[in-house]
C-alpha cells in the first residue's frame, strides 16, 4: 500500500521534485524511466527549452540535430506542450529545416531568441509564424542584415498582442518605409531592450509600428541612448522603472530628471572619454527621483578617485544609498583603492542577464 501510494504524488509535487535535475538531461531520462507517473514531469523539464542550431560544430550536424528534434515532435505531438522557449540560429539549419520548425504548432510557447543570422525572406516568413503564437510572451532577435527592408516589416506582420517583451539588435539602419496595415492589435511592451536604437528609428515611431510603448516600464539602450527623446517614448519616461544605457563620448545629455519613477539605473562606460557623459547623466538626478540603485559597468581606470567617490556620495537619492561596480575583483579592488570613500559603493559580478532579471522581478 506504502509502495502504491508513492507513485500517487501530485503532479505539480513531482514535477517541483524534478527540477531539481534539469541542468542533467541523463538524470531526467532515467528519472522518466522510473515509473509512468514520473513520464511528465521529467518531459517537461527535458523539452521546456530547445535549442536548435547553438554548441554544434557543423552545418550538417545541426541539420541532424534538428531533423531528429522534428522527428520527435512529430512522431510525439504531445511533447510540444512542455516547449516554453526556443532558442534558434538561422545560419546553421536550412531554410527547409527553419521552417519546419517556425511552423509547427507550439501550444505554450512563451519566448523565442534568434540569433545571428541574415534576415532573408523565406526566414522572415518562417518567423512570422512564430511570432504570430497567442502564448507568446518574450522576443529576442539578433540578427547581422537585413538586404530587403519590407521583408522585415513583414515579418511583423501578424505580431502577437501577448508580447511584452522585445530584444532587438541589428546594425543596419532600417530607414523610412511605409509598412503594411496592421492586422493585429499592438502587442503593449513592458519592456524594450534595442541594441542600435538609430536604425529601428523611424520603425519604432512610425503610426504602424506593431507595438504599443505606453505600458513600458524597462528600458535598455546600447547605441544611441537619445531615444527617450523620439516622439513615441518621449512622453512615457515618467513610466520608465528600469533604465540601462551606454555613454558614449558624443551623445547628447541623458536628463535622469524626467524619469520620476525610475528605481534602478545601470550605466555602461566601456572608454575613459564616456565617463563626463555619464557624470553629467548622473548630475541631473534630483530629489524627487526615486532611484534605489545605480549600476556601473566597464571601466574607470584613469578616472579620478575624488571626483568618482564625490559624483556618488553627493547624489539627492531619497532612498538609501546602493552603488554597485560591475566588474572583477581585481579590477574593483583597483577603483576602489582610489575612492577617499568606499562604504557606499561595492562590487558585482558582470551580469550580462542584468536587464532581463530586473525587468522580469517587477
């Protein structure tokens, strides 16, 4: 009776017990192995992440790989269900092979990451049908080129309305269009991670642009922080609760003052000449922000320690006082030994998931 009643666990117990073997998929097929109520919960630790395309060696490898994982699919429908993210790189799979995947239908599919490729037409299509998904909750896509503009455009066509969040790097400035009607409502963003945010310009402002900025509350910016000013994300800053940025020597002053409800703030200098750009960021905070934390990342070698130590510890933060240096020990050990003040300032790992986990905790 004892024996029985072991294997009468609740689902939502076993799978919970589960987890704690997901970084070892050996570990979860011999735990399937065990008894038919243990089947589910290994699966869905087993397939809630794919990943087609990354840590191969070859074109033709990946393209086994990935004809096998459609075979399985296939072969067990039911498996598609435990897929909540799907990690592609385009350039290593065929375009056949691309869209065998785009197009199988994924019940509870929750974020998608694309990375790395060319955005050609057959690929645009093929992601558009992923990015149409109703479940769809998360979107990062990088890719190196994009040869014809309404390709991209098209691609968002059918945008899913449950997207709230987008990542999106591409070097190439898209350049004034006209994009088709929109035949879906705007998907509202939380959050908006842009790694060139020059060449989405007149996409991300244009009338039919398939995303709705009035719920924003994270913001990320690599290249050309000056987007708080463009007409569509102007007039929210005062929503903004995260904000990451890069200075960058020739950038126009970022004015921290108009984002009233920002609580965390990362700021990257990866050059010695980006630091008066950052000083001068940081001097427009006032006592009305409601900042909790400022991050810095990069580096400060050469930067003098009076002036770093009296830019922070001078700051009118209404809360309490939390500086974080991202960067090694080393390296921190190196700052700081210049600071005349260093109680309020300490060290972090580098933390490349930073904006992501901040945004996603709210």
């Amino acid at each position: 009776m004892a024996h029985n009643a072991t294997w009468q666990l609740a689902q939502e117990l076993l799978i919970h017990i589960v987890e704690f073997l997901g970084d070892s998929h050996a570990d979860l097929r011999a735990c399937a192995l065990v008894s038919r109520s243990f089947v589910h919960a290994a699966q869905s630790q087993i397939f809630q992440e794919i990943s087609v395309g990354f840590g191969v060696t070859s074109v033709p490898h990946a393209h086994r790989l990935s004809t096998r994982l459609l075979e399985t699919l296939h072969n067990s429908p039911h498996l598609a269900q435990h897929i909540h993210r799907l990690r592609l790189q385009p350039r290593r799979i065929s375009s056949q092979t691309l869209s065998d995947i785009c197009s199988f239908p994924f019940p509870r599919l929750r974020a998608m990451f694309c990375s790395n490729f060319i955005l050609s037409p057959v690929a645009a299509i093929a992601l558009r049908q992923l990015l149409a998904l109703p479940t769809l909750h998360s979107v990062e896509i990088v890719c190196r080129d994009i040869p014809q503009r309404p390709v991209f455009i098209d691609m968002w066509s059918l945008c899913s309305p449950s997207i709230k969040h987008l990542d999106f790097t591409c070097d190439v400035v898209l350049g004034a269009f006209d994009p088709p009607d929109r035949l879906t409502a705007p998907a509202r963003l939380t959050s908006l991670r842009v790694g060139n945010a020059g060449a989405v310009r007149d996409w991300v402002n244009h009338p039919l642009c398939p995303f709705d900025f009035s719920a924003l509350t994270g913001l990320s910016v690599f290249i050309h922080a000056e987007v708080v000013h463009w007409p569509k994300l102007a007039s929210i800053r005062q929503n903004i609760t995260v904000f990451a940025f890069t200075a960058h020597p020739d950038m126009n002053v970022i004015d921290l003052s108009a984002f009233g409800s920002l609580e965390y703030l990362r700021i990257g200098l990866f050059s010695l000449a980006a630091w008066p750009t950052a000083r001068a960021a940081l001097s427009t905070i006032t006592p009305l922000n409601k900042i909790r934390k400022i991050v810095l990342l990069g580096t400060f070698f050469g930067v003098d320690g009076d002036e770093l130590d009296r830019t922070l510890t001078s700051l009118p933060l209404h809360y309490a006082r939390v500086f974080e240096l991202e960067m090694e020990p080393e390296y921190y050990d190196r700052t700081v030994a210049s600071l005349p003040s260093t109680s309020d300032i300490r060290r972090t790992d580098d933390d490349p998931h930073w904006f992501k986990r901040m945004t996603r905790a709210l």
